[in-house]
C-alpha cells in the first residue's frame, strides 16, 4: 500500500518536472558530417525545441559557402509529454580545404538566448583524381613585367585564367584576397585585357587575361596571390541526396550542376625600391615614371597691366596625379597668381595655368622654368627645363590703374580645384543680442495683443450691420423718422399756443398725431383716423379716442377754440400719449 | 541737475560694456589671424559665455575650434550657428566641410524640412505677426471701403495663406523641440539594437556626427536617427546641439 502511494507520488512528481521542463526551451547547432572533402557538401542544422524562433543569419566565412534551405516542424508525444522542434536547415559547400568554425552567433528564442558554434573540417583527398584534373584543367597565373618598380611608380600586373577547352564555366569570375593589405595607392581595379586560345603541352586552353595598375606609397616586397573563383559547371554528384529543395542537387533527372572552385594561383613577389635621396633636386615634383614637360606662354606682347598665360604640360607614364606643378621664380618685375589644375584633354597628361601680370615695360623675358622628376628608365632623376621666354611689354600711353582682379583667368568649365578649406571669419556684428535661444512663445501679452484685433473687428462688424441693417428698411427708417417728425410738429403747436393762435395750434397737433403714427405705422397721411390708431395701440384706445375727437373737435368746430390751459394740457396729453407710443413695441 | 548727471552716467556704461564686448571681438580676430587659434576660441567663448547668442560668434568660435583640431567642438558650434542663421551659405559650407573631415555624415533633410528650415522660430512668428496685422488692416478696411471690397478680400485669402504656412513654419520648428539634435562626443559609439549594455550594435557612430533623437530617452539611452538609421546610444557619449 505505501510501495503504490510511493510509485503513484514519483509519477507525479515526475510529470510536473516533465512538464515544467517543457516551458523551458533548447537550441542545438549540428553539422554532419564534421569532415569532408573538398567536393563534398555538409548539412547543418539548428534545432529550436519547445520554442520558436526565425532562422539565423550566419555571418559570411571565408571559404565556405552557406545557403539557407529552409525549416521544418516536428512534434513527440513520448510518455504523455509532448515536445515540439523547429529545424532550420543550411547546405555548406566548401570552396577550399581547411578548418572552419562557424560562429559564434547568438540564437534569440522564446526563453532565452544562447551563442552556437560549430566546426567544420574540409580536406583536399589525396589521389582524389577529380581534383587533380580539375587543378590541370583550371588554374591561374599572376605576373608582371615590372619586377623591381620605384615607389609611385605605376607598374601593371597581369592574371591569366587558364581553362581547358571543353571545361564548363558559366563565366563568372571574383578575384578576392591575396594581395596586400596595405602600402597600395587605391584599389586594384581588373579590367579584361584579352579573350584568348593557348596550347600547352598540348592541350588548348582558354585564356583570360585581366590586368591591374599597381602604386605603391611605400618601398619593399609587395606579394600578389590572387585567389580566383570561378563556378564550373559538372554533372550532378550523386554522392549525397541533399533534399528536394536543393536547387542544385535536387534535380532528380541527374543533370548539371554549378560549383564554386577557387583556382591554385602562383605568388608573385615584386620588390618596390624607394625613390633615392642621394642627388635629389631641391625643386623635385615628386613626379615618377618616364615623363615629359612643355610649356607655352602666350601672348608674348601684352601691355603693363595686361595677363599672360603660362601653360605647363606634363605627360607620360608615372604617377601624374601626385605631381606638384612646378614654381616660377618670383620677381617685382610681374605679379604672379596661384596655378590653377586644368583638365587635360588627352589622356595620361596633366596640364596647369598660372597667370602672371607683368607690372613694368622693363621686363624682356619671363625666367626659365625646369620640372624634376625620377625617371624611372634611367635610374636617376631628369631635370627638364623650358626658357627663358622672350616677352615684349608696351607702357600704357595714358598711365591708368592697375585693376588686378583676384581670380584674373576665367573660371573654365571642368577647372580642378587644387585645395580646399573653410571660410573665413564673420565680421563684428552690428547689435549685441543678449538673450538665450529658447523663452516663452506666447506670453499673455501676445495672446492678448493677437485677441484684441478680431474682437474689435467683429465689434464693428456687427455695429456696422445694426446700422445698415435700420437705414435699409423702409419700415424701420419710417419708423425712426416718427419722433422726429412729431416733435417738430409740436414746436411749432408750441410756438401758435404762446402766440395764442387756437387754429394754428390744433393744426399742428392734427399734423404732429398725423405725421407721427403715418410714419410710425408705415402708412399715407390721409388713412390715419382714431379707429387705425386705436388697432394697432389697443391698451391705449380710450386716450387715442379722446385726444383725436378733441384735436378735430377744435379744428373743425366754430365754437370756441378753448382757454390757453386747456389747450396746454391738450398738448401734454398729445405728447404723453406720443410718448407712450414710441416707448411701445409695437 | 543730480539726475542729468545719472542718466549720463549710466549711458557711458552702457557704452563702455558695449565696447569692451568689441575689445574682446577685436582681440580674438586678431588672434585667429596672427594663428593663435586657441586663443582665439578662448575669447569667442568669454563672449558666448557673456549670454551673446549670435551665429558670427558661433561660426567664427568652430573657426578657431576647426584649425585648433578639435572638430567636435566645430561641427557643434557650426550647427548652432546654423540654427541661428539658416541661409548663410558660409556657415553651410563649413558644416559641411568639417562633417566631411570628421567622416560624418550630413543630417539628411527632406524638401520640406529645408524650406521650413529657411527661417528661424522668431522669423517665422515675425512672418506670421505681419501677415496678421495686415489681414486685419484688410478685413477693417473692407468693412468700410466697399467699392474695393472684392480686392481687399482677395488680398486677404493671399495673406491667410501666409500665415498658415507661417503657421506650419512655426509648428515645424517647435516640433524640433520634441525631437532635438544631439552630437556624438566620444571617440567611437555604437548605436544598438535596444536600450541595453550588451545588446548587438546596429551601427557605429563617429566623433561629431550629429544625430536626432527620436523619442522620449529611457533610463540612460536616447534613441537616434542617423543616415536615414535607427538605433539607441548611451546618453554619455552624447551632447545636446539644438535646442
């Protein structure tokens, strides 16, 4: 009873390890097979378990070629636990024999990371026959007809590719390595010389001749061992099944197939000799090689005043682009301007301009120029020299200013520049501005001062409508036109009542309660009565009743026309009651 | 009579801080030119350091800084310069120039952020204030002119667009405020792929290449934009440029 309760806890502790395990997950690099030849190819596998993760990226390695071939998912269930493998799969061919390392590189999963590395050992088999004819049937060879150069003197260097006639390539050729790492001037650029047919030792052979330019910036042995590859195309090896998703080896109709080989080259060793310091000119160019020098000076009569052009050309083979121009003696006799690199329009020259003025008539001849270099046939440096050369300058009839502009040649399309730097200083400014660079945007003054415009202007906007808006209408002009109207009518009932001229008096009341309500309900003269009035000021009827028959009463009637205070409050009714109206809605 | 004698007093201090502000300027260009270059950086920077903000002591401070050898402090203060004067040709050029020494590459700018970069802040809240005061000039006048009312508005659409691109302008710089410039200060830096100390580096930064942070920094790491690439640096190998 206490065996099975044992056996029953052990299961399950077992199983929560089990599956608490599962949660943690593994990576495995592995190649197989760790040795092979140099025709043979390795897999290489990366396995993710119980994780996920994308493919690794291996950084490129020198004499091997590895190429991606793609992933695939595997799940266990062993003993009720379930585990799962993310494979990612890599085809390795080797291009030479030696030993390898792939990696580190870093595998970042779900769970963790862990650095991977593997080993790789590729051997050339001894007697293999197959890679002894193919060393028969391709190689390369590097030369060069210069073997003992001077520093900066260009010297080629010439590789012929040889292969058999009859051998497959799919013409690609990339020269990497196996040159010097430093003391070159620049990058080796190969260009194709030739495209040619040899025999040798009785068999042809297909040549390729590329060719390089070499400087050196220093003096001593510079060994050259290109390493050439090229793909030769074979028939499909059936040394291995690679997979179906190999594009070369899946081919299940066994036809060709493309494969890098790095060529056996020979070392080429040249001796670089310094240029010697013994018997160097003082006004030396730093120019090496086999060169010439030319000058032209033109024109030959000029006024004082007037430029004159000095041409210097430099041709030949040698390094050309380090040559400093030669320097022109100075005199008070001309003014000289800096020399100026000008584009040569024929190939392996260079050409440069100097101005110079002369600045009296005294001057007959412009001083004789020379140009030292290495040469580097003769072993021994060459001064080359030019003039002096006959010049004839006029006096000016009328002695003006000089005018010497800085930059006296014409600034011509595709001129050189010979140097550069930066511009000069700024002058003092004018104001001191004393304030740091950052500060507030919009303080309350400026948001004020931005709100206050609009704010007025829609102010006056809308006053401006108001006003047009009451001018415009005809009712409303009637209507503002009322009081006025009135109150001159009842001046003047002022005026009659002091004057004591009843008639005239109830005259102008009529015309002020006629000229006030016409106006002031947007009707003719002549339709006003009691009964309209009283329509349109209904809380007001009674009054409008009495005052009207009064008004009439007293005009019309022959009786009396009423004491002086009865006709004052007769007119403080009207102008109440005229009032009231104006004050009304209505 | 006692305040006359004040308000002169104070005048002729004033004068005399503004000369000795052109003393100082006077030496430093003398100093530059006899070749004493770090003297003459020296002098700029009593000058910068007075508060004087302007982009001749800022360009003529990465002058000295340029021939003395020092090209971080160069490209820095050229930029600055930049900043305070964005069309000078002179200061572009010399930008440019010790970028190039300094093997750094220029800020890359889209056409737009050149056009809105014609101006500083202050030029365009100018720009944006004129056009203002003259569209509200306009819509006053209109109001009460209507025989050229139709003109006036139709000056008045040419002026709102100036002030919504003097808008923009402004946006567009205080948007730089969010995402500011940086200069790499130590010899060689890399930019990573996270915020971490061993994370894998994206890209190396050389001294002086300038840089723009692209979001808030975390902890001590900024991420940057350079060359059109992204990646995060440590905020001890960098300095702020702008603003």
């Amino acid at each position: 009873m206490a065996g099975c309760f044992q056996v029953r806890r052990l299961r399950v502790t077992g199983s929560l390890l089990l599956a608490f395990s599962s949660f943690a997950g593994e990576v495995h690099i592995r190649i197989e097979p760790q040795l092979i030849s140099l025709l043979d190819r390795a897999v290489m596998t990366v396995e993710f378990i119980d994780t996920k993760a994308n493919r690794i990226e291996f950084p490129p390695i020198d004499g091997l070629l590895i190429q991606y071939q793609g992933q695939r998912s595997e799940t266990r269930i062993v003993n009720f636990k379930s585990s799962s493998k993310v494979i990612h799969r890599y085809l390795i061919t080797p291009k030479r024999s030696g030993d390898f390392t792939i990696g580190p590189v870093t595998a970042a999963f779900k769970g963790g990371r862990k650095k991977l590395q593997a080993a790789l050992r590729v051997i050339k088999p001894v007697g293999d026959q197959e890679v002894q004819q193919i060393e028969k049937r391709l190689y390369a060879r590097v030369e060069s007809e210069n073997q003992e150069p001077y520093v900066q003197e260009p010297f080629p260097i010439k590789l012929h590719i040889f292969v058999l006639d009859g051998v497959q390539t799919d013409g690609r050729i990339s020269i990497s390595g196996g040159l010097p790492e430093s003391g070159l001037d620049g990058d080796l650029k190969w260009k194709i010389d030739a495209q040619t047919q040899r025999e040798i030792n009785g068999l042809l052979f297909n040549v390729t001749t590329l060719s390089a330019t070499v400087k050196t910036l220093t003096a001593g042995t510079f060994t050259f061992q290109p390493q050439v590859q090229v793909n030769l195309i074979v028939p499909r090896q059936n040394r291995r099944f690679y997979g179906f998703s190999d594009k070369f080896f899946g081919d299940l109709f066994g036809r060709q197939e493309s494969r890098p080989i790095m060529l056996d080259c020979n070392r080429l060793a040249v001796a670089v000799q310094p240029v010697p310091l013994q018997g160097r000119p003082v006004d030396f160019t730093g120019g090496v090689g086999v060169l010439d020098f030319k000058v032209e000076v033109g024109p030959q009569s000029v006024q004082v005043g007037e430029p004159i052009t000095i041409r210097m050309q430099i041709s030949g083979e040698g390094n050309l682009d380090k040559i400093i121009p030669p320097a022109w003696a100075t005199n008070t006799a001309y003014k000289l301007y800096d020399v100026h690199a000008v584009e040569a329009e024929q190939p392996g020259t260079i050409e440069f301009e100097q101005v110079l003025i002369p600045v009296t008539a005294a001057l007959t001849n412009l001083p004789s120029i020379s140009f030292s270099y290495f040469n580097t046939l003769s072993h021994d440096f060459l001064t080359l020299k030019h003039g002096p050369f006959p010049v004839t300058i006029k006096q000016t009839a009328q002695p003006s200013a000089l005018i010497v502009s800085s930059t006296p040649g014409a600034h011509r399309a595709g001129t050189h520049l010979v140097g550069r730097d930066i511009v000069h200083l700024k002058p003092m400014p004018t104001t001191w501005k004393n304030q740091p660079p950052g500060g507030r945007i919009f303080s309350p003054q400026t948001i004020a001062l931005i709100g206050t415009p609009p704010t007025l202007l829609a102010l006056t906007a809308l006053l401006l409508a108001r006003r047009n808006a009451r001018t415009n209408h005809t009712v409303r002009r009637r209507r503002q036109r009322a009081h006025r109207q009135a109150s001159a009518q009842l001046q003047r009932a002022r005026k009659y009542l002091k004057k004591k001229e009843p008639a005239l008096f109830y005259e102008a009341l009529w015309k002020a309660i006629t000229a006030y309500f016409s106006q002031r309900l947007n009707l003719a003269p002549g339709e006003i009565s009691a009964a309209c009035v009283k329509r349109h000021f209904p809380h007001r009827a009674e009054p409008i009743e009495a005052l009207f028959q009064a008004v009439e009463y007293r005009r019309f009637g022959t009786a009396e026309k009423g004491r002086p205070a009865e006709m004052k409050k007769l007119l403080h009714e009207i102008v109440d009651l005229l009032k009231q109206c104006e004050r009304s809605d209505r | 009579m006692n305040r006359y004698l004040i308000v002169l007093a104070g005048l002729l201090c004033l004068s005399l801080h503004t000369f000795a502000q052109h003393d100082i300027f006077a030496q430093a260009e003398a100093a530059y030119v006899s070749g004493d270059f770090s003297g003459s950086a020296a002098l700029f920077e009593t000058l910068l350091n007075q508060g004087f903000n302007q982009a001749e002591l800022h360009y003529n401070l990465a002058n000295a800084r340029f021939k003395s050898g020092d090209l971080l402090a160069a490209v820095e203060h050229y930029r600055r310069a930049w900043y305070l004067a964005p069309r000078d040709p002179d200061i572009r050029a010399n930008l440019r120039f010790a970028l190039e020494e300094a093997g750094a590459a220029a800020p890359p700018a889209s056409r737009m952020e050149s056009w809105f970069h014609l101006l500083t802040l202050r030029e365009w809240m100018q720009v944006a204030i004129l056009a203002y005061s003259l569209l509200m000039l306009l819509l006053f006048m209109a109001l009460f002119l209507r025989r050229i009312r139709r003109f006036l508005l139709q000056g008045g659409w040419i002026l709102l667009l100036s002030i919504l691109a003097a808008s923009l302008g402004i946006w567009f710089t205080l948007q730089l405020k969010e995402r500011p410039e940086w200069i790499v200060t130590a010899q060689k830096t890399s930019a990573c792929f996270a915020p971490m100390a061993d994370s894998i580096t994206h890209f190396e930064l050389p001294q002086a290449a300038l840089v723009r942070q692209t979001r808030p920094p975390h902890s001590q790491w900024v991420e940057v934009e350079y060359d059109h690439r992204r990646g995060w640096v440590a905020l001890t190998d960098i300095k702020p440029v702008y603003p």
